[in-house]
C-alpha cells in the first residue's frame, strides 16, 4: 500500500460537453435543463415505463401538472432522507425549508435515440444560492433527480427493472443523478423547442383506481435498493399506522382505503 498513488480530478470535457456555468433568461429561469432520460435504464439499473412518466408529468389531471402550469411546482436542494416506511409521509410533500427552485417548464425532445425530458428552472427558496452557483459554476455540475410514487418493479430479464410511476412528486436538486445525462453538463444550449404532446391522460381519480399491491419510492439519486423495495411487503406502516395489503388496498381493521387516498388525504 505504500505504493499506492491516485489522481482524480473533475472532468472539463466529457462526451464532447464542456463543464460550464450557464446564464439565465431576462425572465431569471435557466433553461433547458436535463431532468429525466426515457429510454435507457438510470445507474440503479430501473427503466421507467414511458408512457406512465409521461401521464404522471403532463396529464391535465395530475398534481405535476396542475402545479407546473399554475406557477407552484417546487423542488428541494437534495432529495428527503428516508430510513423506512414511516419516513413515507417526507416524501410526498415538500418541505418549503428545503426548496431550491421552482420548475416553470418540462419538455421532451429525442437525443441519440432517447428522449430526455428537459427542465426550465427558477431558482427560489432559502436553497436558491447554492443552486444559482452550482448552476453559473464551470466547476461545479449540478444535477437533477425525479421524486416519484413507483409501482413494483418487474425484472426484464436483462439485469434491470422496469417500473411505471404512479405520481410524480418532483424533481429535486442532487449531488449525483440517476441518469448521467441529468445534469446542466448536458443542457439543451437551443431550449426553444415546442413542447411535445402526450395522449391518454389520466386524472388522479384514476391513478387512485389503480394502485398495485406495493408502493415503492422512486428517487433515483438514493443507490440502496432496500429503500426502493420498502413496501414490498405484506405489511406496510404508514404515518405510524399499520396496515395489510389486500387486493392493492390498505386494510387496517375491517376498513380498506386505496394507498391513495391514505397518502393524499
């Protein structure tokens, strides 16, 4: 070991992209930031069913959008720490003394054969300053990451799981992303493309008819598969209750409620 020697240093170029600070529009908003790859499977080895990503971001119905479009979506400066299932109640709601920005913006657009889902950012909250120099930094990357209520995963058979998001809470600020891509590394320097639609919206009336049996969080920065896995399981506790899973309810007693209903009440 006395020989041992290492030289490790922040790359200025990768993948023929520039580590570079970026500027904001006249408006305040950094644009066209990576958020979300579709198409290829993040570093925790999950691909996430497109279509569900897409109705859990721009169905009319949906929190994500209700919230985008009426100026309110926030995100935090790192994603909420969670232990166990009782931390489940952190992740759905945003706790304001950790927010860093606001999402004015999500767009898709095809890169290499994927679709990445871009951001447009507005720094705000007691976070903002952290979040504006790790952004203007040609030092610093800065990175984001998806929050989201996930369905059980299925195994494809090639190593990697494939999951379908059921609601999407938000996409937080990280010190590492799920998708290399997610970063202001790989910014879209144009940021003027149209939105592109989506079909067969579904409202959160819907989404509360179908949750399956297990409820898995979704953070896609976290690496430990036992936090994604939390609630597969036979019994799950919520808000310090317990409850057993019955045909993709909650039963606690003789009363059975949708996983929905008891997280979003």
């Amino acid at each position: 070991m006395a020989n041992l020697s290492f030289d490790i240093a922040t790359a200025q170029f990768m993948d023929g992209r520039e580590l570079k600070g970026i500027r904001p529009n006249a408006k305040g908003i950094y644009c066209g930031i990576p958020g979300m790859v579709l198409g290829t499977s993040s570093r925790n080895g999950v691909d996430y069913d497109p279509d569900s990503v897409a109705q859990s971001l721009s169905a009319p119905g949906t929190r994500f959008f209700i919230n985008v479009t009426e100026g309110n979506q926030e995100g935090e400066f790192g994603h909420p720490l969670v232990k166990d299932q009782n931390d489940m109640a952190r992740v759905i709601y945003i706790d304001r003394t950790k927010v860093s920005h606001r999402i004015t913006r999500a767009r898709t657009k095809q890169v290499d054969g994927f679709t990445v889902i871009y951001l447009d950012i507005l720094p705000f909250g007691p976070y903002k300053n952290c979040l504006i120099e790790s952004l203007e930094s040609s030092q610093m990357n800065c990175s984001f990451s998806i929050r989201a209520i996930c369905s059980s995963p299925e195994n494809t058979g090639n190593g990697t799981q494939r999951k379908k998001v059921l609601f999407m809470i938000t996409l937080d600020s990280v010190d590492g992303p799920g998708f290399k891509v997610a970063s202001k590394r790989y910014y879209d320097a144009t940021a003027n493309v149209s939105v592109e639609a989506f079909s067969a919206p579904v409202t959160t009336e819907k989404l509360a008819e179908t949750q399956g049996v297990a409820e898995l969080i979704g953070m896609e920065a976290l690496r430990s598969q036992q936090i994604l896995d939390l609630f597969g399981a036979n019994r799950v506790q919520v808000l310090h209750r317990s409850y057993q899973l019955n045909n993709g309810a909650l039963r606690n007693g003789t009363l059975d409620r949708s996983v929905f209903h008891t997280l979003f009440k």
